[in-house]
C-alpha cells in the first residue's frame, strides 16, 4: 500500500501533502482534492509538481467515489471539515478504501461534536474488512496516543487526566483562530464539560480557569473546555476516575469573542440579510485571517501534553507527556504555523502506519487503540518528538494550582 487521496487544501492538509512528498519511499502516489482547485494549485506548485489535484465537493459522496474510483489509493485521509466526515465514509465504504481524519463529525446546524455517528459505522467498516482511524491530529490525535503509551508502559491504573494545550504564539492579528474559524467558535463557545466518577459535568462555557505551567512555555492562564477525545478515552483507559481538558486563550481573544458573542456574529442558526439567508459565523469566517496566511512572522511555541496520575506496582505515580512546538521552525520547514504543524504531522504517521501495516484491522478505531510506541518513534522522527517527565506525588495539583 502507497497511495493516498488527500480531501482539504487548507492549513493542515497542505502539511499532510508537504510532508507526504518528503516521505517518497512510503508515499507513492499523492492526490490533493479539495472545493477550491487553486488552494491544490498552490500546493502542487510549492511541492514542484510531486503532487497530483483536482477540485472535489466532499459533502457530496458521489464525487468523493468518483474521486475514490480515479485514483484508486489504499487510504483517504479526510483534512477537509468535521461536517464532511460521514459522507467520505460513504465513499470509503463504497469502494473499500481505508479511511483517516483529525475531528469527529458534527452537523452544520448544531454544534454538537460526538462519536456517535461514526462509531455507528463499526459493522459496515468491518464487514467490508476496511479500517477507519478516527481523530489523528494533535489533539484529538498525540494525546490519545499519550494516553496510550502512559497506560501500556508507565502504569498499572490511570486514575486522572489532565490534558493540557497552550499556544503561546503571536501571529500579530487583532483577531485570528488557527484553525478553521467556524469549526473553532463553535467549539469554544458551546458549554464545558468534563468527566468524574462515571459522570459529564457540565459548566457555562470558559467558566473554570486556572494558571497552568506549560513546559518551553511558562505559567498561562487556561480554561477547561469540552474536547471530543474525552469521550473515547474514557471508554478506553482503565481505572480513570477524572478526565478534563484544558486551552489557554489570551485576554485579547476573549474580548473579541465576547464582543462578537454579544452582537450574535457567532451565531449559527440563518438570518435574513438583504432578501436572503445568511449564517453569520459563516460570514465571521469569511472577514477572519485563514489559518494558511498566519504562518509568516509567527513566533512563540505550542505546548501540548497530558499530565497523568495513577499507580504503579500498587505506588502511587504521576508524570507529564508533551511535546513543544516552534511556530517560527514550522514555518521553515513547510510554510505553516505550528497548530496546523502538529494536526498535520500526527496525520501523515497514522497514514504512514495504515501503509506499512503497522497500524491495522477492521472496523472504526479511535487512535489510543492501536500500538502507540511505533507511531511515537515515527512522529519524532518527523517532527513532533515526545518528552516524559516524572512529577513528584501532589506536583499534578502545583502544576494546576489556581
Ligand atoms: P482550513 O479551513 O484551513 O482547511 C479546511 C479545508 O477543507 C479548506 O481548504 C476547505 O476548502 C476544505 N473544505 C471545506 N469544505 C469542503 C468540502 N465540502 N469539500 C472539499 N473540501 C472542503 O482548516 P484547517 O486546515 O486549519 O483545519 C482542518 C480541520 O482539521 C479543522 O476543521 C479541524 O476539524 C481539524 N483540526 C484538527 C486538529 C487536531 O489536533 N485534531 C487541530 C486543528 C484542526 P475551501 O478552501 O474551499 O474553504
């Protein structure tokens, strides 16, 4: 197996083409599709034409079999939109390809992000004998496969989790997501929750906040938001008693996201301008920097990891799993900021362990899964090394002290 089908010429997906190219010996054949053939166009040209495109409209299932049934790769690797998930399934299922992505579904009109619907697709993967990754970025994606590894190799039981991601870096714009801004909002502005003793808590959105100690980084203010990965890893890790997540947003974001807010620009019911119907997020996103033109003059680093409490040999352990990511150096390497950096690379080494076979099965998996050590080892080799670091018993609540 060598030949990938690439949906979304956005920020992250011209990552995955860009580090695809660089991988020739494990990808033979590239296709980039995505809704606008002049964001292929872009990337063909800056990979010297290594990259074959053409123009695809992947909320349309049709067209993604058309594109399945032209280019006959082994894998789709989905770095379009949320909203598109279920239909380039379809197309999967119907030509039996295997299939990746970085976000689990949601529809348009609510925003609501659940595995539900795709793990729905767990007897048709496996009956077909096709296999489906479901969230392989960073995170959803590293942190999983963190999750994994702590529990495979660092504990017996892990009772806490604390999923930490902090983007220390400074793009210069007044206002800017790096990530798709639509997708963003909605996430950022729909009710927090986290897991305890077998139970979703609920809490008004950015309502919790706490000074987090991010290493490469320092302390940052962070808010505990909902994360579609709690949801599988709850499922997953044995003896959990606590999972929450955390994202540090600066003042400036959120006074402009309390601004837009309050006005009812993030809304994302239609409203009636001028004789038709608009979506005013979806005109927010259209006024609002893409995530591709934030990458020149970006400094500062990510810092994402998980923090970890649990036993070992009956002992009580806890330790830190991070990676820390220069914006700056991205940049360098593929002309993209480090958020679409760390969505993309995760991808590409889940794709390269579909190819080699390292990775494999029937069915719908989520990443924590399957084997972490080698997808851990790959994705340092190519760009996003991992550090672990013992915490010393009660340093879990320093390093979350309020
Ligand atoms: P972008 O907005 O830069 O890219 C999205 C791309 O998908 C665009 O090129 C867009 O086309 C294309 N697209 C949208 N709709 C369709 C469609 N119907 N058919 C074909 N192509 C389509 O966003 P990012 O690259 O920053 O992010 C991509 C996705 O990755 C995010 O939405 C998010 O879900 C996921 N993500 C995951 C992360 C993780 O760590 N797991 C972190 C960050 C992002 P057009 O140019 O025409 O708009």
């Amino acid at each position: 197996m060598d030949s990938i089908v690439i949906i979304g010429a956005g920020a992250a997906g011209s990552v995955v083409a860009k580090k695809a190219v660089m991988n020739r010996g494990v990808f033979k054949k590239i296709h980039l599709a995505s809704r606008t053939l002049s964001k292929c166009e872009k990337v063909q040209k800056e990979t010297n034409g290594a990259v074959s495109i053409s123009q695809v409209d992947a909320d349309d299932s049709k067209q993604v079999i058309k594109l399945i049934e032209a280019q006959k790769p082994d894998l789709v690797i989905n770095m379009a939109l949320p909203y598109q998930d279920l239909a380039i399934m379809d197309a999967c299922l119907a030509t039996r390809v295997h299939y990746l992505d970085t976000a689990n579904y949601e529809p348009k009109d609510v925003a609501k992000f659940e595995y539900r619907w795709q793990w729905a697709y767990q007897e048709r993967f496996q009956k077909a004998g096709i296999m489906a990754v479901l969230g392989c970025g960073f995170d959803p994606g590293m942190t999983n496969i963190y999750c994994a590894y702590a529990q495979e190799k660092l504990f017996d039981e892990i009772n806490f989790i604390d999923i930490v991601d902090c983007n220390a870096g400074d793009h210069g714009k007044s206002f800017a997501t790096n990530f798709n801004p639509e997708i963003n909002i909605r996430e950022v502005t729909q009710r927090g929750k986290y897991w305890k003793e077998g139970k979703w808590i609920e809490i008004d959105p950015l309502s919790i906040s706490k000074m987090i100690d991010y290493p490469g980084v320092g302390p940052k203010k962070s808010y505990l938001i909902y994360h579609e990965e709690e949801e599988s890893l709850v499922k997953n890790i044995k003896g959990l008693k606590q999972i929450r997540f955390w994202m540090t947003f600066s003042d400036n974001y959120i006074k402009h996201l309390d601004v837009l807010q309050s006005v009812g620009m993030t809304r994302i019911d239609p409203i009636m301008y001028n004789g038709m119907e608009i979506i005013p997020l979806q005109f927010l996103k259209a006024l609002l920097p893409e995530p591709s033109s934030l990458a020149e003059n970006y400094t500062g680093k990510t810092s994402i990891g998980c923090i970890f409490q649990g036993k070992k040999n009956g002992k009580p352990v806890s330790c830190f799993i991070y990676n820390v990511c220069d914006h700056a150096e991205t940049n360098r390497e593929v002309g993209a900021q480090a958020v679409s950096y760390t969505t993309g690379v995760p991808a590409l080494t889940g794709a390269m362990m579909m190819l080699k076979g390292i990775w494999k099965g029937q069915g719908v998996f989520n990443v924590e899964q399957l084997p972490p050590v080698p997808f851990l080892e790959e994705v340092a080799k190519q760009g996003l090394p991992w550090h672990t670091q013992q915490l010393d018993s009660g340093a879990q609540r320093d390093l979350l002290a309020a």
